[in-house]
C-alpha cells in the first residue's frame, strides 16, 4: 500500500509538516537524510541548517532560562547525552531541533535515515528511491529538504577544507586549531555575524571581510558586530586566496580590493564562509518548476502547491527571501495542510 504522505526533509519546515499530518492521523513516513561524509561536508546533514547553529533568540516561547531539567524529561535520553550543556540564554538550534523532532516521534512518526535520490511524479502513486536502493510509493509527497551553505569556489578554498576552511562556525568554530588564533568570516549578512558573533568565543580576532562599506545584515545584528571589540570589520574586500602549507593548514587569506586599492594579506588560521544559501533540489531531477535560483516555485498564492498536483514544498527549499525558522515551520504546517485536504478531495 502507498503511503499518504511522505515528507522528505528534515528540518523545522519537515518536522512542523509531520507533526500535523500525523495529528491528521496521515500517519507520515519522513526521509530525515543520511548520516555520510557527503552530507557532512554539504551541510545536509539530518535536523538542517539550525542544528548548526548556536541561540536561537527569535523563536518564540523560548525565552532565555534554564531549560536544563525540561531537555532532560522531553528529549530521549541517548540524544540528550551526545548534546552539550544547555548555556541558559533560551533555546540552541540543536536542542530545539531534537525538541521539535521529539514531538513528531511522540506521534508516532515513522524516519528513514536515508537520502531520497530519485522522484518520479510522472505516475500516481508517486514514487521515491532512496539511497539504500529501496522504493516508496505515496499518494503525497511534501518536499522540505531546504537549502545548503555556499562555498566561493577558489581552487585554494577547497584545497584547504577541514584543514581551517569551514562554512560552519558551530560545527568546527571550538576546535584547538582555532582557540586564541585570528579568523576570518566572509560575508555581510545575518549569517555571517552570526558566525562572527558565535567565533568570537574562541578566537583572538574575527576578521569580517565585505566587499562593500557597510553590512547586509539587519540593523540590530550589525551593530552587535561592531560593538563586539574582538571583531574587526574588512570594508571593500574580497577573498581572492586562501594561504596555508601542508603542515598547517590554513595559515591566512589574501583579499582583494573592491575599490582599486592594493591586494592584502592577513594572517590567520581559519576561514569561515557564510555566503548565503543553494537550496536542495538537485535530487529532483527537474520534475518540479523551480526559479533562476533552483528554488521551487509555489503555483497557487498563498499555498505550497508545487507545479505538480498533489506535490507540496514547505521551508527554505521554496523561500529564498525569508529563511527563518518560523517561517519555514509555518509552511510545514501550511504544507501539513494542504495535502491533508487535497487527500481529503481526491477520496483517498
């Protein structure tokens, strides 16, 4: 029998989806991402882009506390033990991840810890291969598997990944290569004080390299960058060269000027990329209508209709413009919605 709705994705906009179709008693099968090399290095790894993330300050209900006793009793205790201590400053992105997939588990949600490599929406039931060669069949699919962090593409960039080139503070930002040692982060947004603001732990000096004069990022969130006195805004500058040897790995950058000025070089012993988002759709092949940018496209205002009937999209894999926890968890309830509904009409 086909199932009537899977979920591919793993994140708040996934997790949010399955909660409701379970509560619609759909009884969702979810495909949460396998657990590779691959996906680590990719970003793609299960739970999504918050799991790599430090506070989470602006989702609500969660205000700063100590959550400590309430992560013990709601979050299954073999998770609970591989988490670091809660820092009582609200809610981390790995404990409310584990804390939203926690409640999709106590409804009874069915996960495969696989990727899904293949789709076929030319049939109904629609069809999905995942990476183990196993088939699935479903009557809906809602596809929440968001987007990933861009790399600049440098042949030295990539020479020197893991060896001091990250594009995940949180992931890799504590190691002893980095303690007391000058970084460099690389770009102007949100994130990228983010990473900066989370670096500045560890680190000596954070170096923020933009290529213009003054942040992307929303006004409350520069200005906690250039308060903080460990880090150090690099107006008008470019990564053109990631510097290191063999025995150190990455031991600086050189930046390249925006504004005709000669090339600089600052030493350093990791470089940090917070350069926006690709969102992740490769794995469909084209079978759904995707924007310029390879996010999909919502057909019908104000639905996450796909432009396939019965297909829906939920999260950042169809949001290049918000790219918020909430909002992705709203379209998963969206997402939830609508294809309970359209079940409902087609009599299945």
């Amino acid at each position: 029998m086909p199932e009537k709705v899977i979920v591919i994705g793993s994140g708040p906009a996934a997790w949010t989806a399955v909660i409701y179709a379970a509560r619609a008693a759909l009884r969702p099968l979810v495909f949460e991402g396998a657990i590779t090399e691959e996906n680590r290095l990719a970003g793609t790894l299960p739970l999504g882009q918050l799991a790599l993330t430090t506070e989470v300050e602006n989702y609500p209900g969660f205000p700063a506390g100590n959550l400590e006793a309430y992560l013990d009793d709601a979050i299954a205790a073999d998770k609970r033990r591989l988490m670091p201590p809660h820092e009582k400053h609200g809610v981390s992105g790995p404990e409310l991840m584990e804390l939203i997939r926690q409640q999709a588990v106590n409804f009874g949600t069915r996960i495969v810890t696989e990727d899904v490599v293949g789709v076929d929406f030319d049939r109904h039931p629609f069809r999905l291969t995942a990476s183990d060669g196993r088939t699935y069949e479903a009557l809906s699919v809602i596809v929440a598997t968001g987007a990933r962090a861009n790399y600049l593409g440098l042949p030295s960039e990539e020479t020197y990944k893991n060896r001091g080139v990250s594009a995940c503070a949180v992931c890799d930002g504590a190691l002893p290569r980095f303690r007391n040692k000058p970084l460099v982060v690389v770009g102007g947004g949100d994130s990228a004080v983010e990473e900066a603001d989370y670096l500045s732990r560890f680190a000596s000096t954070v170096y923020m390299v933009h290529r213009r004069d003054q942040l992307r990022a929303s006004k409350i969130m520069a200005q906690r960058a250039m308060d903080n006195p460990k880090i150090e805004i690099v107006w008008n500058r470019t990564l053109s060269e990631v510097l290191g040897n063999d025995a150190e790995g990455v031991t600086g950058v050189r930046l390249g000027s925006t504004v005709g000025q000669p090339d600089l070089a600052l030493d350093a012993s990791g470089v940090f990329l917070a350069l926006g988002h690709t969102p992740n759709t490769a794995f469909l092949e084209g079978k759904l209508a995707t924007d310029e940018k390879k996010y999909i496209k919502w057909t019908s205002p104000w639905r996450t209709c796909t432009s396939v009937e019965g297909v829906f999209a939920a999260g950042d894999v169809a949001d290049s413009y918000y790219r918020q926890a909430i909002t992705a968890a709203g379209t998963g309830c969206m997402a939830a919605l609508d294809a309970e509904r359209w079940l409902a009409a087609k009599g299945f």
